[in-house]
C-alpha cells in the first residue's frame, strides 16, 4: 500500500514503519513495568512518526493509550478526549476491533461519571459493533460494562444477568483480566442485596483471580472496604495496608 516513487522513499516508509511497531511495543512493556512517563514519551514519538507517513491505525494507537494512561483522576477529560479522537480514527479505517475496545473505555467511563446515557449508548454501539464483526473478545467486556451500569442504577437482576454473561465470555475466551472485574462486580452486587456471606466470597476470590494483574490493589483495597462498612475493623486495615504497599497501576 506504499504510494509510488523511488526505492529511497520506499525503503524510508518501511524503515519508519518499523521503528512505530517498536515504539509501540516499548510504551507496552513500559505500561506494564510501570514506567508511565516513559511509556507516554515512546507513544507521541510513535505518533508524530505515524503521522508524518498517514498511518492513521499507528495514530490512532498512540492516542488511546495516552488517553488509557491519562487515568480517571484530575485529567479524566482528557482521558476522554483522546480515546474519543483514537476511536473516530478507528471506524474511519475500518478496524472494528479497536473501535470496539474504545467503545467499552468510553461506556465505562462515562458511567463513573455519572452520565448513564453516553455510557449505555457507548456499551451498546460497542455491543452491536463487537457481534456484527465477530469480535468475541470484547463482548464479555462489553457485558461487564451493562453489569456495571446495571448495578449503579439498582437494576439488580439486570446486573446479575449481565455478569453471569461476562464471566461465561471471560471463561470461554480464557480472558485473565476480565474475571477478577467480573467477580468484583459480583461481590458488589451481592454487597448491596445485603447478601454479606456470598459478597465476602466473591471478594476472595476475586483477590485471587487478580493476582497476576494490574487490578490486584484495587481489588484488596474493595474487599478492605468492605470489612471495613460490615464492622470488621481490624481485618479492614489489614488489608487496606495491603493495597497501600503496592504501587499505583498507570491509568
């Protein structure tokens, strides 16, 4: 797909082709080994390149994961600008896949914020796009999204299905991120029935599915603050002290 022209210029496009994939491969590495600033640095490269050469797929993957690392703190619109701008770029290429992925952060975001609309309408563009092209991956995400929506609107059995959903997808797709999420919700769900017993299991075990994965403090931090709400301060603390020792995932 490289226009026409000498061998040099053809040769350059591939050169530079190549140094975008290493980049992109050395902000991955750099987001998983939490080296956030360096991570932020290889991807502008990436798409100050990617844009010299109109490779709009590498643009487009430069600015979702600057807008993933952006967090959902202080520069949470940020965050949405960005994913917003790589998810355009995404359906005007034609990538569904990736489309699909901005469709799930930008439907679970809004629902932290509170705008239940955009985040259903998000989730279930996502949803539609994900089953139209066969993008199985994403669809237990996509259900974990409706379970959490569900769950913040006290739509209980709603949320249930949705999540029973997400784990069956998470399970067939051996998706090793998604269970830890899915039994989170699970257990907050269960929280909020008043069901404590089957709450503190789902929290146990979610710890456990979270293990090896970014959501490992955050998942000790919910089950603290569940001991915590339920009069169990001692164990609370103990596990709030658990969180606290492990550094902050970027994004």
């Amino acid at each position: 797909n490289f226009p026409g022209g000498s061998n040099v210029l053809t040769l350059e496009r591939v050169s530079t082709a190549e140094r975008i994939l290493l980049l992109q491969a050395q902000a991955t590495l750099d987001i998983l080994l939490f080296r956030e600033k360096e991570a932020e640095a290889a991807l502008w490269q990436s798409h100050q390149l990617a844009t010299e050469i109109g490779d709009r797929g590498s643009q487009a993957f430069a600015l979702h994961f600057v807008g993933y690392l952006r967090g959902w703190g202080e520069h949470i619109y940020e965050a949405i600008r960005l994913l917003e701008q790589a998810h355009e770029l995404y359906i005007a290429i034609g990538d569904p896949f990736r489309a699909v992925l901005g469709d799930h952060a930008l439907g679970i975001i809004y629902q932290a914020l509170g705008e239940m609309e955009r985040a259903h309408l998000y989730t279930l563009r996502g949803f539609e796009r994900a089953r139209r092209y066969g993008v199985r991956y994403n669809l237990g995400w996509l259900h974990w999204n409706f379970g959490a929506i569900a769950l913040a609107r006290g739509d209980w059995t709603g949320s249930a299905s949705h999540l029973e959903e997400a784990m069956r997808e998470a399970e067939a797709t051996n998706n090793l991120r998604l269970k830890p999420l899915v039994m989170q919700a699970q257990a907050e769900l269960y929280f909020r029935q008043g069901d404590w017993q089957q709450a503190e299991h789902y929290f146990q075990e979610s710890i456990q599915a979270a293990t090896n994965t970014e959501w490992y403090p955050g998942t000790v931090a919910l089950y603290g603050h569940f001991l915590a709400v339920t009069g169990r301060r001692t164990a609370a603390r103990t596990q709030l002290d658990r969180a606290a020792v492990h550094p902050e995932p970027p994004g």
